[in-house]
C-alpha cells in the first residue's frame, strides 16, 4: 500500500513539473491561465480554513487579497519614492524588496487584517456574518479606490504599475531564462515559484487539519455552543482562522501584484470574492482535495469557454455578446455540478455520514 502510494505521488510530481513545457507548445496563454488558477487554489486554500474548517462564512475574503496586492506594490515600484520627498531621499529608484521580506510581510500584513475583520464578528454566525464581512471587502476595495487625495498612497483608480517581478536566487522571473539550450519564459518559471506555495500550503493545511487546533475548529463548526461547554475558547480560535486565512490571501496577492506588474481596485471586487467562496464549495467544503479541484474547474472554466462564446457569438452574426454568453455558460455548469453532486465534486469522506448503528 505504502508502495503504491509513493508510485502515485512520483507521478503526480513528474506530471505537475512537465505540464507547463507541454502547455508552453499552445504559447504562453494556456500557461498564464494555468499561474493564475495556481493562485486561486491558494486562495481557495486559506478560504476553506475559514468556511470549511472553523464554519464562518467570509464574503470579504478579497480584501487580504487586495491588502497583499498593495503591500507589494508599494515595497516592489518606485510610487513611494516619486509621490513622497521622504522616500525619494532614502530610495532614489524605488523601494526593491527581495521575495524573503515579501512574502512574510504580506502574510503578517494580511492575518492582522484577518484578526481586525474577526474581533468585531466574534458573536456573529450565518448570514449575520456574511453581511459584515462582505462590507468588510468592499471597504477595502473603496478604500483603496479613494486613497489618491490629499495624500496619493494607492494611486487611486488608475492603480500602481511598474511593479518589479520576483528574483530567486539570481534568477529574475520577469525574463526568460536559458537552460540547456531551451528557453523556459516568464510565466514558466513562475508557475514553479506558485507551484511551491501550493505545495507548501497544502501540507500546512494537512497539518492544520490533522492537529488540536483543527478539530477545534470543527467543533466549533459543528456546535459552538458545545465547543465551548468543553473547555474551547472560541473567542481565540475564531480569530485565529480568520487571522491563519489570511495569511493565504496576503501571499497570494503579493504573488499576484508581481506576475501582473500592475495592481488597481478593479481586480478586488466582490465577484472575486463570490468566486472564491464557489470553489470551495463547488468542489467540497473542508476537503483539500475538493478544494483544489473546485479551485481549478472555476479558475480555468470560463477562460476555456470564452473560446465557445466567440463562436457561438460567430454563428449568430453577434446578436448575443460573447461576456454575456460566457457568464451564463459557467452559471449553467456550475448549476449542473450542484444538481448532480450537492455537496461537491470531491466531498470530504467523514461530511454527512450517518452515525453507526449501536450493537445490542
């Protein structure tokens, strides 16, 4: 059995390491959509800690997304040093912050938001919270939109751009890179560098999962009240899903501003978020592995129907709008999907299964 196993995950790992060389023959679009369905599974990840794992459900999971985004555009460009005399002093090119600083500063910029978005939802549960936390998205993301006068932080509307890419032990992931006589582009070598972080993720969760702090979660998921008749301080570890979620987002925003190169308000709005939650429970709530499935039908789904759109679009001397069409093809699939597997396409194996029946 231990053998099997190992077999398996030999070829999975060999499968995930050559999919982008065989995408890359397409060119780089198939290999762009694979990155950023890479990012949504990262997203998907820290969500579920949250709404699978501790039960509380988070409509304004964009903003740390958003916060993450920001964070790194403003240490990885040179906005700061050309709006303030300060920065411009101490950092005449810019501020360049290198990947080590990066991505535990957009992790801890990101869980303190997710503690700050918990505090006052502590009491909330159901819809309540889902209300408060989808205001919590869209401030942010007004927030970010207004922060232009009198002080120009957030560039306003017109966003930040000129966003360095990442370097990793010299190897500049903006450019394409020689290795033994082929040529591995851009958006190759950074579908490695998400391809880490997902793993990594994973097995954080695993453990998350696996461990005290998550089976408290789920007794608070399943009964708070009696969660906290048993000695659980769900004041603490209400927070720390919220805060541990976050975390997710904050890396895979800092992730998602240096892949661009260019970050605006637009790209946080509460469809993304709406979307996020979707996978989750499309591909089966609490469970990993379900999560990441749901997180790569969604992701990758509507750019490969934006193909059938255009001719179905074609065919009808463009009577009917291909965005339009395309929106309507994913809700219909994903109307399907819960119709026909109602608790996921990869549903954890313990969720919903009857109590065994007593011995007499």
């Amino acid at each position: 059995m231990q053998t099997k196993k190992l077999v398996t995950f030999l070829a999975a790992a060999i499968g995930l390491l050559v999919v982008p060389l065989f995408a890359q023959q397409l060119g780089n679009g198939p290999v762009r959509i694979i990155d950023l369905a890479l990012l949504y599974v990262l997203l998907a990840l820290g969500l579920n800690i949250v709404v699978g794992y501790a039960g509380l459900l988070d409509l304004g999971y964009v903003a740390f997304y958003a916060v993450g985004s920001y964070m790194f555009a403003l240490m990885a460009s040179p906005h700061l040093s050309e709006n303030f005399e300060a920065f411009q002093a101490m950092f005449p090119n810019g501020l360049h912050s290198p990947l080590w600083i990066v991505i535990p500063l957009g992790a801890g910029l990101a869980a303190l938001f997710g503690v700050l978005l918990g505090a006052p939802t502590l009491k909330l549960r159901g819809d309540y919270l889902a209300i408060v936390t989808l205001g919590f998205g869209e401030i942010i993301r007004v927030f970010l939109n207004n922060l232009e006068h009198p002080v120009n932080v957030t560039n306003g509307p017109r966003g930040i751009g000129q966003i360095d890419s990442f370097q990793l032990f010299g190897v500049d992931l903006g450019k394409p890179l020689e290795v033994a006589g082929y040529t591995l582009p851009s958006v190759t070598l950074y579908y490695y560098l998400f391809l880490a972080l997902v793993v990594i993720s994973v097995i954080v969760c695993y453990r998350l999962e696996q461990s005290r702090i998550g089976r408290a979660w789920m007794a608070i998921r399943e009964d708070e009240i009696a969660a906290k008749a048993m000695g659980i301080n769900t004041r603490n570890m209400k927070l720390l899903a919220f805060g541990m979620g976050a975390t997710f987002g904050g890396v895979a925003g800092a992730m998602f501003a240096s892949f661009q190169g260019f970050v605006s308000p637009e790209s946080f709005s509460l469809q993304e978020s709406v979307m996020i939650v979707a996978m989750v429970v499309l591909g089966g709530i609490g469970h990993i592995p379900g999560v990441i499935l749901g997180a790569l039908m969604l992701a990758a789904l509507p750019e490969v129907l934006r193909y059938v759109a255009g001719d179905i679009q074609a065919m009808t001397d463009g009577r009917i709008d291909a965005a339009i069409l395309r929106q309507l093809l994913v809700a219909l699939a994903m109307i399907i999907i819960m119709l026909v597997r109602p608790r996921g396409l990869w549903p954890a194996p313990e969720h919903g299964k009857a109590a065994p029946t007593p011995v007499k």
